[in-house]
C-alpha cells in the first residue's frame, strides 16, 4: 500500500493508527464539573415513573467524581489495533482485530445510543479467540467495530445526510478496504438498523446479517402500538406479548423524540457531565433498572465502570449532540422491516424493549437461518450479557460459512 493511495472520489483511502490518550487536563475538568454539579430536589414518587431517581445520581456522581478511573479503559482500547480512514469525505474510527484462526469470518458489529464501540468490546475475545471461550476454530471471526459518524473518536458530520443508510453503504466500504471480499454484519439499536439496511442494499460479499434488535413489527401493529390503541384481536400470545412491551416502550421514548427534532437544543448534554448522564441512562425502563441496580452493588448485567466508561467516552469527545443529530437524520421507521435480501440470524433477548416474535420474523426475513430467545439479557446485549451474544453470533451464521 503506497502512503497515502486515493479512493474513488480523491479521497484517501489509507488506515492511520490512533490511540486513545486524553490529557490529564481533560479529566481535572470533568471531575471538578461533577463536583460542582447542582442536583435537583428528591423525585415525588418511590419508582422510576419520573425517570432517573436522584438516589440512583447521588450513588453515581459520588463515584464518578472520587473513584472512577478513565484510564483503565483507555489502557482496554488501547490494547486493540484503532484505526482512521477516511470514507465518503469523513473520517471513520474502527477497532479491526483479526483472529489467530485462518479461516475465520469477517463480521462487522456496530453499536448504537446512548452506545459507543465501548459495548462491543467484551465481544472481542470471545468471537477472534473461541477456542478459549467455549468454542471451536470453525467458530472465530475476525472483527471489525466501527464509531457511528458523531459518535466517540469518528468525526462529527458538518452537513446533512449521514443518516442510516449512508453510514451502511460506509461499512461496506470499509470491509472491502480491509481486504475482505465477503463478511457479515451484525448490530443492536442503531447497529441493528444499520446491519439490516446493509441487508437491504445487499452489497456484493455480504453474507448474512445478525440482529438483537430484529426489525420486525408489522406497520399497523406498529402504528397501534405507538397511538396507545388496545391489544389487536388475532394476535398469538408471543405476538400479544411484543405489542404490550412495544406499547410500554413507547409511552417513555420522548428522549428520542427530542433528539429526532430539536439535536442542538440538548447543549447541556456538552456541557454538564452529570446532565448528560442522566439523559443517557433513561434509555428504557429495564435498563435504568439494570443500572440503577449497578450503583447499589448488584454484580449481574453492568457494573457502575460499564455505565460511566461510555458516558464518559461522550463527555470527552464532546459527542451529546453530534451523536443525537443521527436521530434528526433518520427518516424511517425504527422497528419495522426492512426488506432484507440476505440471510438473517435474529436474537429475541427476553427484556428488549420488545422480544420479536418467531412468526413475525419469518415474515419479515425470507431467509431467515436462525432465531432464538436467549435466557437471558435486554437492550445493550453486547454489554450486558457478551457470552450469550457471542454464542449467538456464532451460531446464528454457523451456516454461512464456506
């Protein structure tokens, strides 16, 4: 490869090394804000009914201003190869570690909001080296996980149009810059979005697509859920037991709503870390359980690093709007089909904002290859419960493989 070669377009096609190294100037400041952070008065109700329980801030801002220690995550990101290129005039942060087994698959895995590449990398070891995780050589991936453009250590857009659909025709090109002449894809929340729109467009070496989020909801009983309408007649209980979790999830989406339509209005979201914070954590009722349970000292699921490690990761790189204007750009519906061409492997995790039904994924999957229901785990299934992820991930496109 020549120093600085030219993709199409005149835009460099090179792979520059990055590592990860904030100033420690960076990190005084963080922690003097959250010191001088002003918290609001005690909620009125004993629930999670008006969002993030101010015991549940106190537990974090004490631990996050006192004891929290960025650098061992920096020293985790650090251990794998970063890389920079430039795609479609944009610079594109990625993690690529290739596996020790030489005929392991290409996948590419994205993450999603309030998400960062941070949720991925408990996913690492366990798909480049599955003979020490479980698994066989046969099931060893060489793994790619991309920044989503505004997010993290990946360039922040500075005009429209990085939507979605973009940022999957972004990843094919990556993969191909990377040598790799078939791969898969694999998401959850936006990463799934993005994953199934590559299944969509069907690029030439995509080979299948796994998704823990799987976009599946028929539009009327999308449209009914979203308006709060009744349970509708004729649906079996798995599909009846989607609907009422789909109906609870949207009564409390109005973070998403904001991002969708007023971005640059969420300044404090740069500004105050403790406000940022909070905005991140009232994802979904079952995740701010799960991590409202992390600060008290429940080992299961997240730990209060996992939780502070990505709001820490938006702080610093100063990505609260940039990473809400994907919702402002994204034009389409988050939880129905796509139209996806290619083989799909689908993961229902029982506390997902909701768990996709079998017979709503068969129709919205022609060739769907595998679908199952995990034990256990929620919406941030990479970080939350990596081993049941990884497991599925190789089962999912055990399959595809030459």
């Amino acid at each position: 490869m020549s120093a600085n070669p030219k993709a199409a377009g005149g835009e460099s096609s090179s792979l520059r090394p990055f590592r990860v190294n904030f100033p420690e100037a960076d990190l005084t400041e963080l922690r003097r804000r959250i010191a001088a952070a002003r918290l609001p008065e005690k909620e009125t109700v004993t629930d999670f009914s008006q969002g993030v329980p101010l015991a549940t801030v106190e537990k974090l801002v004490k631990y996050w201003g006192t004891e929290y220690d960025w650098r061992k995550v920096e020293a985790r990101l650090n251990a794998v190869p970063n890389f920079i290129t430039e795609i479609d005039g944009l610079d594109i942060h990625f993690i690529h570690v290739r596996s020790k087994h030489a005929d392991a698959l290409p996948i590419v895995v994205t993450h999603g909001w309030p998400g960062s590449i941070i949720e991925q990398l408990k996913l690492i070891e366990p798909l480049t080296n599955p003979t020490a995780h479980g698994g066989t050589a046969a099931d060893a991936f060489h793994v790619v996980i991309p920044s989503i453009p505004g997010y993290g250590f990946s360039a922040k857009p500075t005009s429209t149009g990085w939507g979605p659909e973009r940022i999957a025709r972004a990843w094919d090109v990556l993969m191909k810059r990377l040598g790799y002449t078939s791969y898969v894809t694999q998401g959850g929340d936006w990463g799934a979005i993005v994953a199934e729109l590559m299944g969509a467009q069907a690029p030439k070496g995509l080979l299948g697509v796994h998704t823990n989020m799987p976009q599946v909801i028929p539009p009327a009983i999308d449209a009914a859920a979203l308006a709060g309408a009744p349970v509708p007649a004729g649906l079996s209980a798995d599909e009846k037991h989607c609907y009422e979790m789909l109906s609870a999830f949207y009564k409390n989406v109005y973070y998403g709503f904001f991002m969708a339509t007023r971005p640059q209005t969420l300044t404090a979201l740069t500004d105050s870390p403790v406000g940022l914070a909070t905005f991140m954590l009232d994802h979904d009722a079952r995740s701010l359980e799960l991590i409202a349970r992390s600060f008290d000292g429940v080992k299961e699921g997240l730990t209060p690093d996992d939780v502070l490690d990505n709001i820490t990761l938006f702080w610093l790189t100063k990505s609260g709007v940039s990473a809400a204007r994907l919702y402002w750009e994204n034009k389409l519906a988050f939880f129905q089909p796509r139209g996806v061409k290619v083989p799909v492997a689908a993961s229902a995790f029982p506390t997902e904002m909701y768990q996709a039904p079998r017979s709503w994924a068969e129709q919205a999957y022609p060739k769907l290859v595998h679908y199952n229901k995990p034990a256990k785990g929620g919406h941030f299934a990479a970080w939350e419960q990596p081993k049941l992820l990884s497991e599925e991930i190789r089962a999912g496109f055990k399959s595809l493989r030459g």
